[in-house]
C-alpha cells in the first residue's frame, strides 16, 4: 500500500497539485461544513486544493474502497466523533481509502461529472462547523520554558515547582466555550485585585491575553478504572488542532491560587476548523526531548522508548483595528515549535488517565503555552511582554501589553522538511471585541 504522505503523489484535482497548495493529497485533514448561508446539518469533508470532499456523498455513492460498514456510518456523521472511536485501523483505512479515490491515476470521481457535481464543493461556497463534539477540555502546562518564564516573574528565586519535571501539570477547562477559528471573543468581566492589599474590583479585563497551544483529540476512549498505558498512546490520539486558550491575566492573578485557573480562561478557547490526522504528520514526528542529567528520573508509566514530539512550527501574529483599517499585513510577535515542548502527547495521556479517569472519543487535550528558549518563541504576551513591562510595537505604531479591543491574534502551524510534502495545520483566528 502506497503511504498516504509519499511527496510523489498527486491529484485529479490540479489546485492541489500547485506548489505550496495549503491542502496537497498528502495532507487530508478533517472538518466539517455546511453550504454557505444554509442551517443544513455540517456535513463531513476533507479539503483538497481549493475543493472539499463531502464523505456522505462519497458513501452513498459508494466510492470509497475498502472500508468497512461501521466507518461509512461514521462518515455520515455531523462530527467526527463516531470515526474517532473506530480506533487506529478504521482512521488509517478510510485515509487511505480517500487518499486513493483522489489521486491522479484514480477515475471513479475523476471521469464522472455525476459523481464530482455530488461529492465535490469547491471551497468558498462553504462555511466551517464544529468538527468535534468536545465532552472535555484539558489543558496542560507542558513547556518548561512557558512554565520557567512565568514563574520567574512570581518566584525569581525557585520558577519552577517541585513537581514540575516529575509530572505534566494540567487543569480540567471547560468544554462549552470552545469556538470555531473565527468567532469573535469577547473582552471577558471578572474580579481584580489591581493593588495588593486593597480590596478587589469587578470590571472588563485589563490583561486580556492568548495563549498559542496544540491540542490533540482523543480518538478511541477508556473505560472508567482502566488507565492507557503509555506504549498504546498512538491508538488514542486521533489528530491535531491549533489552539488559542485565551487568558484574563489579572483575573487569574486574584484568583489562581490555591485551585488554578476558573473564570480567568473559561470565556473562550478556539481552535482551528481542520484536525489533522497523526498519519499525516508521520514524516515530522521527533524523538522525545531529551531529559538533562540533572533532571530527575522518570516514573515507569510515563516512559516509553517510541515516545514523540512533532517538528511542528508555529506562529502568532496580531492585526489591530488600525492595521486593518491601513491594509497593513498581521504583524508576527511569536515564532516557535512544538519541538521545543518538554512533555509529550503520550505522556499526558498516560498521565491524565493513569488514576482510572476515562478519557471519550472527542475530548480535547491541549499543551498549554508553547515557548522556547528565545524571546522570540514566546508563546503569549505574559512572558512576550514581561507582564507588560516589555510591550511591543505594532506596525501602525501603538504598542501592545496586552490585547485591546479590534485585535485579531492568528496562530498558524505547519510541518516542513526536505523530502517530505509540506503540511499546514491552518489557522486558529479570533477578534477581540469591547465587553
Ligand atoms: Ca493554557
């Protein structure tokens, strides 16, 4: 069987053949639409150079080859849910299965009219849904400089906990206020303490922040009392998003301490439209990171000799109201990669579930800020700006410690090498508006 990332491969469909095509036959990742200005139910589809592929279509045509009853089902579904819980062979067939029918030697769809005006919308008559119905929403704290950054501007002395390197920190989010790339957000009102001491205010957030993130969906869940070991991590995880959690800082300063973030990040949490399945990003997958001799020893569940980082770059870039106004490009304030994380996916998993906690097909487990060592790579404007201490410059000429209404953050992540097809994950966008 041809691999389904083979840099060789091409399509019937020419826009994705096109150097530089945001979505090449290598790519395939998952989404889900509906036809623009309708309220019909989303459908599933896989975006193909400037087309996208309806999966419904494609079973009730009966085009997709080799794949078995209970995963056309699931692609007749209005989310992905019901594939994810299929487990690893069902994912890896039906991606091959439509790799196959798109690819240029390929006729079924190529030389049907019938067939393409059924299973082909071209993209820009379509708008995105909700992919995944998410049940859950973890976010870990997996990057010892984001960790390391930010506990040096509280305790200069000791940043890091004693925990830190012994376990991957993590919080239970909320679920429901996770929104598609493209939702406005807006400026969130909480509890302040402005002055140490004094008493606390309520208002509209004067630290309003992102946080540039990975997240992973959980594919295939566990019972209840059954932990994952860490060796079967990969059956697990179905695919990646991007994800902007974003952060209230001077509510989370109030109130953080002892429980950990509440209000200060459950006003919304984005993530980008497409998940990109792990198959597809089998030529980026990095060793882990390597552990320094002063670090302490891992416990046995959360080692495994297979375990993974993924050469995935990132980038944050703001657009003010002003810039936008001037037709002036998003400006970059953050660069990065997902290789600089010092927790894996794996380990997070084996983690979150070693106590019997049962993880659901569609649950959403996210890295928390991505930061490297650079000032450059610093995934959110906490550390970006110093507490604002630091603020940075926008090209229309005002300055940015935190977000002010009108601003648009972007993340966008894409995996490139020589020898491999390149890989966009998309963008995960959202605009601030007033309270
Ligand atoms: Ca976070």
């Amino acid at each position: 069987m041809t691999s389904t990332t083979d840099p060789s491969l091409t399509s019937w469909i020419e826009s994705a053949n096109e150097k530089g095509a945001e979505f090449p036959i290598q790519s395939l990742p998952w989404g889900a639409f509906r036809r623009k200005g309708s309220s019909e139910r989303p459908r599933l589809g896989v975006p193909i150079g400037d087309q996208v592929l309806e999966l419904k279509k494609c079973v009730e045509n009966g085009l997709l080859a080799g794949i078995e009853v209970a995963a056309g089902e699931a692609l007749c579904e209005p989310t992905l849910n019901a594939l994810m819980a299929l487990g690893p062979k069902a994912w890896t067939t039906v991606r091959s299965s439509i790799s196959e029918l798109l690819r240029s030697d390929c006729a079924r769809v190529r030389d049907s009219n019938r067939c393409r005006m059924r299973a082909v919308v071209p993209m820009d008559q379509i708008e995105l849904a909700m992919p995944v119905a998410i049940g859950d929403y973890t976010d870990f704290y997996a990057s010892v400089h984001h960790a390391t950054n930010v506990g040096s501007m509280f305790r200069p002395d000791n940043p890091l906990m004693p925990n830190y390197k012994h376990l991957p920190v993590g919080y239970h989010g909320r679920a429901s206020s996770i929104v598609l790339s493209g939702t406005p957000i807006r400026r969130p009102s909480g509890q302040t303490c402005p002055k140490d001491g004094e008493p606390p205010v309520f208002g509209p957030s004067k630290a309003l922040d992102y946080e540039l993130e990975v997240g992973f969906f959980v594919g295939r869940g566990n019972t209840l009392g059954t932990p994952i070991p860490i060796a079967s991590a990969r059956e697990h995880i179905f695919g990646l998003t991007l994800v902007n959690d974003w952060s209230a800082r001077d509510v989370q300063k109030w109130e953080y301490q002892p429980l950990g973030p509440f209000n200060a990040k459950n006003f919304g949490t984005t993530i980008s439209p497409w998940v990109m399945q792990l198959d597809a990003l089998e030529p980026f997958l990095a060793p882990a990171p390597k552990r320094a001799k002063a670090d302490p020893e891992l416990l046995p569940y959360l080692k495994w000799s297979d375990d993974f980082l993924i050469d995935l770059k990132l980038e944050v870039r703001i657009q003010s109201a002003s810039m936008r106004d001037q037709d002036m490009a998003p400006v970059v304030v953050s660069k990065g990669t997902y290789r600089d994380m010092y927790w894996t996916f794996a380990q997070m998993l084996a983690h979150h579930t070693s106590t019997g906690c049962n993880l659901r097909p569609g649950d959403l487990l996210a890295s928390g800020t991505v930061s490297g060592p650079d000032e450059d790579s610093r995934g959110c404007l906490l550390e970006r700006t110093w507490r604002g201490e630091y603020p940075i410059e926008l090209p229309d000429g005002t300055k940015r410690a935190f977000l002010q209404d009108g601003d648009e953050v972007i993340i966008a992540g894409y995996c490139q090498k020589r020898g491999a097809t390149r890989i966009s994950l998309g963008e995960c966008r959202g605009r601030v508006v007033s309270s």
